[in-house]
C-alpha cells in the first residue's frame, strides 16, 4: 500500500515536471522563434497609446529629453529568403518619443543632447509578449555627434539593447537583435498557459481511460480484469473496480 502511493506520487511529480519543462520549452520559442525569423520593418497598424511619464522607460536618464508620446506597432513582416513564412503572431513594438521629433540636431552647433529621441521596443511572446529588447533613433546630427551620442547611449543601455543575432540565423542580421530583457508578468502567464496545455490533453486522457476501465469491470489503475473483486489480483490497488 505504501509503495503504490509512493508511485502514484512519483507519477504525479514527474507530470508536473514535464509539465513545466514543456512550458520553458514553448515559452523560450514563441519569444525566440518571432524574434529571428519575422520582419520586424513591415508594419500593418499604428495606434497613439496613453502612457504617462513615470511609465515609459526612463533608465537612459539624462541622455533623453522629456518623454512625450508612444505609438503601437503590429508588425505582420515574414521572413524574407530561404524560410518559409511563418504564423502572423507574437510581435508587437511600441515607440517612445522623448523631446520634439520633427527637430533636427547637430552636436557642433546645438550642444550634446539631442532635441529629440526615439526609443522603440521590440516584444516577442504568445499569447502574452514576454521579453523584448530596445533600439534607439534620433533626427540629424553629424557621423561624429551621433557617434559620440549613442556611445554613450550603449554604455547606459546594456542587455537592453538585446543579444547580437547570430549571423548563421535563417534571415538578414541587418538591425535585428534577440531579446534578453523579460517581461515578468508576461513570462511567468505564458508559462503556466503552455504548462496547462501540456497537462489537459494527459487529464481528458486519463479520465476517458478511467470511466472505460469502470464500465467494463477493469482494474482502475492496470487494467487487469477484476470484475467484482475488492482487490486487484495483478497489481494489488484496493478497490480496484468502482463499478455498481
């Protein structure tokens, strides 16, 4: 009796396990796979989004001007080359303007700070986006004042600025990066959505199996045909039929 709960307990964890398991697994590739294959330059709406102040990213400090805008993005791009197109989902971006964007700059003449900067975030994941990684943008300025600028920017950045794209990938690494920055909440509810749905087939499974097993008189946990029996012959299990 002891060691079949200890068995059915070992089953039940290594359910879970896998469970969980399967969940890293689909998680890490609705963020990665989006990421590497899809054209992140072919957008197919835009929407003005209310973010205050205190919500946009602020960790670049005094090298961006005062926030004052977002934009959504839904980018639907596919692949371009050798690989086959892949599902419309699991991308978006959204655009933070900071300063005024229809100025241009110039570091000789209007000082180190740009007037304007765009700061926009690629986010990968399904259903929920789960991480994402930042590119940055800004109108005029000389080669060297921008150079000098967005030095600086790299430095403050850091993995916000995401992974270099590995140049053996399926699609041209032309500004494109991986994510290596994770959206908690996002994360954490794509991984318990991928592990239930890896558990639910195993539970419909298992009750079907077990209500087949009841009708026709068989052991409940083997099979073993049992008929009336209290106790399983086979493996043992108390109760080994509950039919009527």
């Amino acid at each position: 009796m002891i060691f079949r709960m200890r068995e059915h307990t070992r089953r039940r964890r290594w359910r879970i396990v896998r469970a969980f398991v399967f969940g890293l697994i689909a998680t890490a590739f609705t963020v990665y796979w989006p990421a590497s294959v899809q054209d992140l330059n072919s957008y197919t709406s835009k929407h003005d989004l209310t973010i205050q102040a205190h919500d946009a990213p602020n960790y670049l400090g005094d090298l961006s001007p005062e926030f004052s805008s977002a934009w959504g993005y839904s980018p639907f791009g596919k692949c371009d080359g050798l690989f086959m197109p892949t599902p419309d989902f699991g991308v978006d971006v959204v655009e933070y303007i900071y300063g005024d964007n229809d100025l241009n700059w110039d570091l000789e003449r209007d000082g180190d700070r740009p007037p304007s900067l765009s700061l926009t975030r690629y986010r990968f994941g399904f259903p929920l986006r789960a991480a994402y990684w930042d590119d940055y943008g800004v109108s005029g300025g000389t080669s060297q004042s921008l150079k000098v600028y967005f030095d600086q920017i790299k430095q403050r950045a850091g993995r916000q600025m995401g992974i270099e794209y590995p140049g053996w990938l399926f699609c041209d690494a032309y500004g494109r990066r991986l994510p290596a920055i994770p959206i908690w909440s996002g994360l954490i509810i794509n991984l318990l959505f991928w592990s239930v749905f890896w558990i639910i087939p195993g539970v419909v499974w298992r009750t079907v199996r077990t209500a087949r097993r009841k009708r026709r008189g068989l052991c409940l946990a083997c099979g073993y045909a049992v008929e009336d029996l209290g106790v399983c012959p086979e493996c043992g299990t108390e109760r080994a039929s509950d039919r009527d």
